[in-house]
C-alpha cells in the first residue's frame, strides 16, 4: 500500500510539472492529463514479499521527494503574465508612404514613381520628378514642362510630348496647336483654366518626334500620379501616343475615338490630336463629336 502512495506521488509531481509547462505556453502538450489513482496502478501478485518501510524511513522519502519537487519547478524560467493594460488595442501599421518608399526597384525609378502616396498634391509629383535625368531626352531639352491647370478638375487633357513653344515657356499646348486646343475647350463651354492639361512626356523629343517606350516608361507613371490626385471625371486623351500609353492598347487612334474607354473608373475619350488638325482641318469635324459627348457626360455627373 505504502509502495502504491509513493507512485502516486511521483504522478502527481509529474501532472504538476506538465501543467506547469502548459501553463509556460509550451504547445505540444495537448493531450488530458489522466487522473491517476491507486486503481490505476497494477497489484503485484500476493506471493512476493513486499519490503515495508518504518516510520522514520517514509519520513526521510516524503523530505527527500518534496526537495526534488521543489528543485523541479524552481529550475524553470519563471512565467511572466502580461497586464490587460500593457497590451496596445491598436497596432500602429506603416504609413502608405512609408511602404512606397520601402519598395523600390534597384535603381529606385519607375517602382518609386509609379505607386501614388497617401493624400499627397501636385507638389509633390513635382519635387519627385525634380531635375529629371531619367532618360535621354534630358539632354535636348530647355526645361521640364510640368502639367497645369485646375488641381480640381473635372475635364483632363493629356497629349504626348511638350514642343518647342512649350519647351520654351515651359507650359503644355500654348504654341499653335495650343491655341486651338483652347478653341476646342471653350467649344464646349469651359474655360481652359477650369481643366487640368499635361503630357506623357515632360521633355521635348528632338524634331517633335513621338517619344519611344524608353521615354515613356520613365514619365507615364507621374501623369498616373497626378491622374490619382486630380481624380478627374473624364480624360480626353490627345492623338495616338497619348491614348496607347494610358490605354496601354495599339488599336489606331481613327478605331479608338468616338467611344469613351475605362481607366479605373474614369472615362477616357481619344480624340484627334490639335497639330494633325492643323495639318487636316477636315477631321475637326470628328473631333467636336467626341467633344459632344465630352459635354454630355461632364453635364450627366453634375445631374
């Protein structure tokens, strides 16, 4: 019976110990613990003598067991509860800046450009762009001709590339095909500082040329930047170049204008660009068309 109690008490050191370490987080304790009992244990046969301690002997083992239980527990890291109020009901997540700037490509260009920041301005598309040195039509240009106009905007313009009266002066559409993008404008009854104008490109390609996709890819992103902040209700893209690098489609601009086309939301007219009007007044009549339903559907938003 004696030797009974004593496997007893080493089971019950032994469920201690585990909940203990249950108690410590240790996971790969997940089974319930048996309730030993004297039942459990297995009766020896009757014909083996049993050799039973005296008093004084149980005494010494009862002390000797009670020591190495307490040298047991004592020996592990003790367990430290946290307080309700030391654990934040917020967590404090990365700014959307913060991310932007974080995930960047080796060269740190167009990935950087390209994701829009958390309520950011104009202003700030601008001091990113700085003293551009992207690509190779740094080196011919006069200036970088910015996009311009009302940061509100309900109707944007976007043509390709600055010439070389905006090149110059610094402003997008302001040589002759500038004047008759005003006409355009005002055709429909708004003024030109009521819309925001720019360009993919904010350098002048030599000769006029249409930028190629080198150029392109470097300056795109900041148009799609300011599109962002500008959140204009319709964008009226100007020729081929324009329209195929914000549609990122080759269709020919003749079999794209007439319809408006989606980006993210936004309704998208290609239309003739003002220098090939200027080169064939006769298709002006397709383009107060698409100017029409420009004005239709900027006067459907304000109902």
């Amino acid at each position: 019976m004696n030797q009974t109690n004593n496997i007893n008490e080493v089971f019950a050191d032994v469920k201690e110990y585990i909940l203990y370490m249950r108690e410590l987080g240790v996971e790969f304790i997940d089974a319930d613990l048996p309730n030993f009992t004297a039942a459990a244990v297995k009766s020896e046969p009757a014909n083996v003598e049993k050799y039973v301690p005296n008093e004084s002997e149980m005494s010494a083992i009862k002390k000797d067991q009670a020591a190495k239980r307490t040298s047991r527990i004592s020996a592990l890291p003790s367990l430290k509860r946290r307080s309700v109020e030391s654990i934040p009901n917020k967590i404090e997540m990365p700014k959307a800046k913060e991310i932007v700037e974080a995930k960047t490509e080796e060269d740190g260009s167009i990935l950087k450009s390209a994701m829009p920041r958390l309520a950011e301005t104009i202003q700030d598309i601008r001091n990113d762009i700085g003293d551009c040195k992207r690509c190779a039509l740094c080196e011919g240009r006069t200036q970088i001709v910015h996009s311009t106009g009302n940061f509100q905007a309900k109707l944007m313009f976007v043509g390709e590339a600055p010439g070389a009266d905006e090149d110059e002066q610094g402003v997008p559409f302001v040589g002759r095909a500038g004047k008759l993008l005003t006409k355009i404008i005002e055709s429909i009854g708004i003024e030109r500082e009521d819309v925001f104008i720019g360009n993919i490109n904010r350098c002048r390609p030599p000769g006029n040329r249409a930028p190629v996709p080198d150029e392109t890819a470097q300056c795109r992103p900041f148009l799609l930047r300011e599109i962002d902040v500008i959140k204009p209700k319709v964008i009226v893209v100007l020729g081929a170049t324009a329209a195929h690098n914000l549609l990122q489609v080759k269709t020919p601009i003749g079999q794209l204008r007439g319809n408006f086309h989606d980006y993210f939301g936004v309704k998208v007219m290609p239309t003739f660009h003002p220098a090939y009007l200027l080169r064939d007044p006769h298709k002006k009549r397709e383009v107060w068309e698409d100017m029409k339903k420009v004005r239709d559907e900027l006067a459907k938003e304000d109902n």
